[in-house]
C-alpha cells in the first residue's frame, strides 16, 4: 500500500471528528425518530477531496466514535460507512474539484454517491446484519434500503452544494486577465 | 442548540485503568469478536456475567453513564419491535420447531421460539456495552494512539485517530459558534422549516465549517510536516507505558475467551443453542 500523506493523515483525523461532531447532531425528518445525517455529505465531500482511503477511514473512525459513546459498536454499520465513503473516494477523486467544477462533475457526483450509499446500505449492512446478528432478512433489507435513500438525499442535496460553493473559493488558474 | 452529552476518558484509579491500552484494546477486540460470532445462549449468559463483573472492577459509576444506558436501552427497544413487525415468526425458522404460546392478531403470534431469539438477540448487544463503555471510559485518549500502532496497525492511522480525538472538543465549538450566528440571521434546522429548506440552511452552517476545517488541515500538516513527521518506518510514543502482570494476564484471558466460546459455540455443529429440540 502507498503511504498515507502527512496532509490525509490530518484530513482523516479531522474529517473524523467533523462526521462525529454531526453525528451527534440531530436534526429532525419528517419521519419519526429520524434524523438527517449531515456527517455523509461531510464524508463525501472529503473523499472527493482527499481520496478513497480518507473516505474509508472518516466513516470507519468516525461511525465507531459515534456509536462506541452512545450505545457499544454496531459492526455491520460501521463497515457500511467506510465502504460507503471508500466507493465514493474511488469514483469522484477523479473529478479534480480544485480545477473548477461544472455540471458533468456534480451529475459524476452524485453518481458515484448513488452507488456508494446503494452498496453500503443496501448490500454490505444488511448481508453482515444477517451474518452477525442474525436479523430477519426483510426487516434488515428495508432498514437498509430506507436509510440508504435517506443517505442518497442527504448526501446529494448538501453534498452537492458544498461542492458547488467550495469550488467557487479557489481562485482557478488564468483568472487575472491582462488591463488593455 | 445544547452541548450534546458525550461519554469521555473519566480519570481514576481502578484495576482496569491501570491496565496498558494496547491489553485493553486487545481485551476489548476479542470479546466483540467473540460475543459477534457467537449465537449460544450459555455462552451468552457468561459474557453477561463476566461483563458486569469488569464494570464493578472498572470503579465506574452508573450515573456518570447512566445517558448511554438511556440510548443503548431506546436503541434495543426500537430494534426488537422492527425485528418483530417483520417477522413475527422468525424463531420458528431459526430453531426448526413452533411452540405456539398465544396469538394477538393475524400472523401476529406470540412463539416460545421468538421469544427466545429475541432474548438472544438483545442478550448479544448487551454483552457488548458495558465492556465498550468501560473501553472508553477507562483508556487515556492519547495512549488509545499508541496502543493501535502497538498492534500493527500503522502508526500514520494511530495518529490520525489521536487527531480525531484531539480535535472533537474544538469542532464541536466551532460548530456550536457557527450555528448560533446563523441562527441570529434566520436560518433555522428545528423542525418549524420544510424538509427542504432544512436541508438547504444546513449548507450555511456546514459550508464554514468545512472551510475552516480545510484551514486547519492546511496549518496542522505544515507543522506536522516541518517536525518530519513520516520520516522514518517507526514511531515511539510518549505515553506508552510497560506492561505489567496484569497486563499479561488479561492478554491470556482475551485468549482464553476467544477459545472458551469458539469451543462451547460450535461444539454442537452450528452457532445457535436449541432447546427445542
């Protein structure tokens, strides 16, 4: 494996501690005793920046945090997370958001979110939920599938928009034009 | 928005503080590993025994964790009710016999068999809890970094966890800070907003935040990397501590736990104990 850089090493640590620090915010859905997860758009907002390896391990660091102090590890969610942000990192690294961004990046976006949060929610936490805890394969397919569409709308909605609003702060290269 | 209550590293003198992180965290990996494979009730029944007896040494108090409890409990309650709904006879399959003991309505029954998959259910995440609480609650954050990296895994991750953990208080202030001033112009996230407009006010408080994390990252690497940090393959550790008797002997148990409930679980062919048959 190539080295970690000195630069993910900090963006991991600090993206972890933001997807905690939103984790333990709550803010309330439509639907009861639910709640939107900004920590995901902040995950994929940072794997497009820094990588599928930081992505990987902001969900993996950050999601044990969340759940190891407020009620023990819930394993086969915690995995999702990092594979979530893993395939995100994969698909949108590409996409170099520090050389402007335009609409073809966001649709590749919100693509590779799809994608990620489908497998992650849909697959990789029900398919350990049945091998680890044994839990009725219906039940633990639509929990998945709800909280991967909840994921999908959080994430493309506030994701996207970070994107958009972070692109627009870096001063792009040939911006000055020569005075006549 | 109030400060959200977290369970942190609660400094005292215990048998289980004074344990070096790498045993605790040792300790810790194999009972969630075991307790993760295993579905046997008698060994269920152990792991809960056991793992009330490390709170008792641990010298925690139950009111400093009394909130996670709290959560853990809603948690259970709400997880058990789903697994219910959907497949109220879910036992019956998994131990291959139906005992009917009363019906509430429709295909909503009430089986010896359920019954008892759900007290195994709930018994597998409780068994966790304590143990994990006490992890937290009892292992200094800055040796938690040098533990892993004791464990293989690469110092570089070791340190970005300790990052995390260094960072948490001020993001959280920061976050709290910036809320409050958007607040003060108007943007709400309580639930008198649409959905949408919910999502969208987010952006104004995560944008800044993102922003000057960013600044963060850029000032911390700079002066990670004027110390040379990732120079060298190895990495020595301030608060890393020898390990004592002590020590050793909770590594022997991590094992002897591990084997302990491989051994009793598969004992009879597969990972579930049936009493039914």
């Amino acid at each position: 494996m190539k080295k970690l850089s000195v630069k993910s090493v900090v963006a991991i640590g600090i993206g972890a501690a933001l997807f905690f620090v939103l984790g333990k915010v709550s803010i309330p859905t439509p639907v009861p005793n639910t709640y939107i997860s900004l920590q995901y758009a902040i995950q994929a907002v940072f794997a497009t920046l820094f990588g599928p390896i930081a992505g990987l391990l902001i969900g993996f660091i950050g999601h044990t945090l969340i759940d190891m102090t407020s009620y023990g590890p819930w394993w086969s969610w915690i995995i999702a997370s990092a594979c979530a942000g893993l395939i995100i990192g994969l698909i949108a690294l590409k996409l170099d958001v520090n050389e402007g961004i335009d609409k073809k990046k966001i649709v590749l976006f919100n693509v590779a979110q799809v994608i990620a949060h489908l497998l992650a929610w849909g697959v990789v936490a029900p398919v350990l939920d049945i091998l680890i805890y044994a839990e009725p394969m219906n039940k633990v397919f639509s929990q998945g599938l709800v909280a991967g569409v909840a994921n999908i709308v959080t994430t493309g909605v506030v994701g996207s928009l970070l994107l958009f609003a972070y692109a627009k702060t870096i001063v792009k290269k040939g911006s000055l034009s020569k005075e006549d | 928005m109030a400060k959200v209550a977290v369970l942190s590293y609660i400094k005292r003198k215990s048998p289980v503080h004074d344990l070096v992180g790498t045993t605790k965290l040792i300790f810790f990996l194999a009972w969630s590993v075991a307790v993760m494979v295993t579905y046997d009730t008698r060994v269920l029944v152990c792991f809960l025994i056991g793992s009330f007896a490390i709170f008792k040494l641990s010298k925690v108090k139950i009111k400093e964790i009394s909130f996670v409890l709290g959560l853990a409990a809603v948690f259970l309650l709400m997880n058990n009710l789903f697994v219910y709904l959907f497949s109220p006879e879910y036992g019956v399959d998994l131990y291959g016999s139906r005992t009917l003991l009363f019906t509430i309505a429709g295909r909503y029954t009430i089986t010896a068999q359920q019954l008892f998959y759900h007290l195994n259910m709930t018994m597998k995440v409780v068994c966790v809890i304590p143990v994990a609480l006490i992890f937290i609650a009892c292992t200094d954050p800055s040796e938690f970094a040098a533990s892993l990296a004791s464990i293989g895994v690469s110092y570089r991750i070791g340190y970005s966890v300790s990052l995390a953990l260094r960072y948490i208080p001020d993001i959280q202030r920061e976050y709290h800070n910036i809320s409050q001033a958007q607040q003060a112009r108007g943007i709400d996230l309580s639930g008198k907003d649409k959905f949408f407009t919910r999502l969208k006010n987010s952006v104004a408080i995560l944008l800044p935040l993102i922003l000057s994390s960013l600044n963060r990252i850029e000032t911390i690497s700079n002066a990670m990397e004027l110390r040379g940090f990732g120079k060298k393959k190895k990495r020595t550790w301030y608060v890393q501590r020898k390990m004592e008797r002590n020590d050793y002997i909770t590594l022997f148990l991590s094992v002897a736990v591990l084997v302990f409930s491989m051994v009793v679980t598969f004992w009879d062919g597969n990972r579930y104990f049936n009493p039914f048959l």
